[in-house]
C-alpha cells in the first residue's frame, strides 16, 4: 500500500471516530503503519488543509487523533448547538487543577489544599467524566485516589500530562484577568472555550 492511500484511509478513520483515534488502533486497520508513518500522514493532511485554507485540522489529544475546527470559527460552532455549554465553577476548575498536578490523591488531600469540602465539586467532576477514581491509598481507612481522565486531555488539548503549562506559565496566562471573569483567558490553541464542557466538535461538523 502507498503513502497516499495510507494517508486517506487514516483521515477517514480520524474524521469516523467520536473519539481520539490511537496510533495502536490505526496500526490494527492500516497494514504498516507505525507511529512514526502515521505522524507523517497526519502532518501532511494538517499541510494540505492549510493550504486549501480549511476550517478544520488535526489534532493529537488524549493519545490521539481528532478532527477539531480552527479557532477562528468557534463562535460560529457554539452558535450552532441550541443550547450554550455548561461552564465550569471557578471551584470546579481549582479542584480539577489541583488533580491534575497532584494525581493521585484523595479528597481529604484536595480539601487540605483548597481549605472547604470538594465533596460534591468531585462528585460532578467525576460525572462529567473528567476525573475518576484510580484505586485506593494504603493507609487506615483506604481512602479513593482520584486522578484526571482521557476526557480531561481531550477536552484541554492535550496529549498528555506532561503538556500541563507549568505554575508560572499559567501565572502569566491569567494575570490581570479579573476573578469571576471564566472567559477572560483560555489555554493557547484550544479550538473552543477551554472552560466549557463541550469541545471544538471533534469530527461530523466538517468533512475532508
């Protein structure tokens, strides 16, 4: 099989899948394809489609592959679902930063951080998919561990924990930007707004 053929089949996989498609599961369908081949196809339609001006690109999340739309078009996109996303609580969004740079860890040690009870702040999270329980700490008591999710990756834009910007990164990102203002500022490159639940359509909303 040829390149190009091999390129065309792995964006109609990508454009198929609801989630971020794996290198490993792309490896199972296409014959010969590594990561590395794959990588190289997908750098090469991302190049096609900026060329062409599209409004879509590819993007590696979650340890996948997703279509997502440019950020110059997602007002257009929000304006398309009937209703606007539910956002994230400012408390929801401390409770999840804490997560994802202390994981794993329990919710006695997130309360202990963030000084009130995250009771029903990880309960919701866990309902919305973006933190789990990931075992237990062996200690008195047992106590759930809770750590973020590929959801959480997904939903920010990240391939995986070690793209988290740094303390001072988001210092600087924030700084300036009033407390209760959630749209003041947003992770660079996120299609859509980073706070809300909903994404930049990952696939269906634009086709090749």
């Amino acid at each position: 099989m040829d390149r190009d053929k091999q390129t065309k089949i792995i964006e109609a996989l990508i454009l198929a899948c609801p989630e971020p498609l794996t290198p490993g599961r792309i490896g199972q369908i296409v014959a010969k394809c590594t990561p590395a081949v794959i990588r190289e196809c997908v750098d090469a339609l991302n190049r096609a489609y900026e060329a062409e001006g599209r409004s879509f690109e590819i993007w590696e999340v979650a340890g996948g592959y997703q279509f997502r739309t440019r950020p110059d078009y997602a007002s257009y996109v929000q304006a398309l679902q009937q209703q606007r996303p539910s956002r994230l609580s400012r408390a929801a969004l401390e409770t999840l930063s804490i997560v994802a740079y202390r994981q794993p860890l329990t919710r006695a040690e997130i309360e202990h951080i963030r000084g009130v009870d995250a009771g029903p702040v990880l309960r919701n999270l866990v309902e919305r998919h973006l933190v789990k329980i990931s075992g237990h700490k062996e200690v008195p008591g047992r106590p759930m561990l809770y750590a973020t999710t590929p959801r959480f990756l997904e939903l920010f834009g990240l391939t995986n924990l070690e793209d988290l910007p740094t303390l001072r990164e988001i210092d600087e990102l924030v700084g300036g930007a009033e407390e209760n203002d959630l749209d003041a500022e947003k992770p660079a490159g996120l299609p859509v707004e980073s706070v809300e639940e909903s994404a930049s359509p990952p696939n269906g909303d634009a086709s090749p």
